[in-house]
C-alpha cells in the first residue's frame, strides 16, 4: 500500500499523530458512531503520552521507532504494535487524512507551534501521497480544578486557557493550510454551558471516559462526515439519552462555530454519576 493512495473509497482511513488527548477523542465511541452510521471507518494513533509537537518533529528527524501504533480496523477489532516510527505507519494504509496536535499544556501557546509544525508539514507534503487531507485537533480547556502543572501557563483560569486554544487553532489551520479543524476543545466548551457543567474531565483534563470521550468523538464523527452524529442509534451505556443529546448539538454547534462557545438548551436536567 502507499500512503495517500487509497483504492477502497467506501472506507475512511484516518491516523492521528498525538498523544493521551487523541486517545480520548478518537479510540473509543468513533468506529461505534460509524458502524451505527453504515459508514466504514478504520482509525489509527501514533501514541506516545504527553507528545508535544516539538517530540514529533525531533521523531520524523530521525526516523525513531518511538510510538504505540493503535489501530482500529474496519471490523472493530483492535491491535497495538509497539516501536513504531511515524513514516511506517505512514507507509501501513492508504490514508485519507493524517491528524496533527498540540500537547495540552502548550494547546493555548501559538509560538509552541511554528517551529515544529514547520518541519511536521514539510515533512508529510514530501511523502508520496495525492489526495490526503490535513487535519488541526482542536483540544479542549482543563477543568476549572485542575491540578495539571500546565494549568498555571494560563493563570489557572479555564476561560483563559479556552480563548488561547481558540486563537492558536485559528492561527494555525490559516498558516498551516490545514484542510479540516476538529473543534473537541469548543465541543466540551459548549457542552459545559450545560447540566453537565464541568464534569467532563476524569482527573481535571483526560476526558470523561463515558460522556467526555463521547462529545470528542461525536465531534470527529460530524468533521469528517459532514453529517450530525446519530446519537440516536448508538451511545455508550452509562450516557444517558439526554447527555447523548447534548453530546451532538455541542458537536454540531462547534463544527458551525469552531472557535466559539455556543449554550446548548436542553430540556430535561440531570446528574451526572460517571467519571
């Protein structure tokens, strides 16, 4: 197979290059929403915990074996091949789109971006691949409690942090040239306007692993399928129908409106119980 040439049209192939926040929004409750779609999907991540950009680039560089490489097949199924190098799982499938980050402590912190994203770019233009398109992973702001160290890189303030992540994103997609946004960080922002409020994160910045990792993957469903998630045929088994619903119009909203809060009204108030 070579990278960016894809023969199977009726299946997306979408690889992330990130970390524990691409983990969240990508590698639980996206192939679900797809299969309940009759859309086929196969999603991989090149993980390595906490990855900046400034890691990935130093990776390409020299061509390190450095990643988790998880891989959703088109089944469901799924595999994890450690020591894997970027250009390998590059060169693994046909890719139709390649997904980039920042890591969360630097996500508001545009000058984090340039220098790497620089060489990342000119890195996977060089590779042989017609057709592929470039994904920004928007990510989200911590929890008003969080105790991550990076917290502090924004006055501890979550509304600082949301307005830096917004500005850097935009900054970005504009200079980078990036083909599609995926707005998880104005996602869980909209969602926040909600019941839910800021029970979101499990440990003041990973998602939720029910209702958290849900928004983010809804959110990917509808960028890159152009369609709302159909929340209404699948959700996790601890989501009620309810946050479910929530789940999609904050997906939907940021997708409209990628670098603004919007309040999403729902009818029926409840507790959240799952972290």
């Amino acid at each position: 197979m070579v990278y960016g040439q894809s023969t199977a049209g009726d299946t997306l192939r979408v690889l992330a290059i990130g970390n524990s926040f691409s983990e969240d929004a990508l590698e639980q409750y996206l192939h679900e929403l797809a299969d309940a779609a009759g859309k086929k999907i196969l999603i991989g991540n090149l993980y390595i915990g906490g990855a900046p950009l400034s890691l990935h680039w130093e990776n390409i560089q020299g061509n390190k074996n450095a990643y988790s490489y998880r891989k959703i097949a088109v089944d469901g199924s799924k595999s994890t091949t450690a020591n894997i190098s970027i250009l390998t799982a590059l060169q693994n499938e046909p890719w139709d789109y390649i997904s980039i980050q920042q890591a969360s402590p630097l996500s508001g912190q545009y000058e984090t971006y340039t220098e790497p994203l620089t060489g990342i770019k000119h890195f996977l233009d060089s590779v042989d691949a017609p057709g592929v398109k470039y994904i920004w992973h928007q990510t989200w702001a911590y929890a008003p409690n969080s105790t991550h160290p990076g917290f502090a890189n924004y006055g501890k303030d979550q509304q600082q942090m949301y307005k830096n992540i917004m500005k850097a994103s935009a900054q970005a997609k504009k200079r980078f040239h990036f083909d599609v946004l995926v707005p998880s960080g104005t996602a869980i922002q909209n969602a926040r306007t909600t019941f839910l409020g800021d029970n979101l994160t499990r440990d003041g910045y990973h998602l939720n692993l029910q209702i958290g990792r849900f928004i983010a993957a809804c959110t990917w469903f509808e960028s890159l399928f152009r369609e709302e998630a159909p929340t209404e045929r699948y959700r996790p088994e601890k989501v009620s129908a309810e946050a479910a619903e929530i789940a999609k119009q904050a997906a939907h909203a940021a997708v409209r409106h990628p670098f603004k809060t919007t309040k999403i009204k729902v009818d029926k108030q409840e507790p959240v119980i799952e972290q």
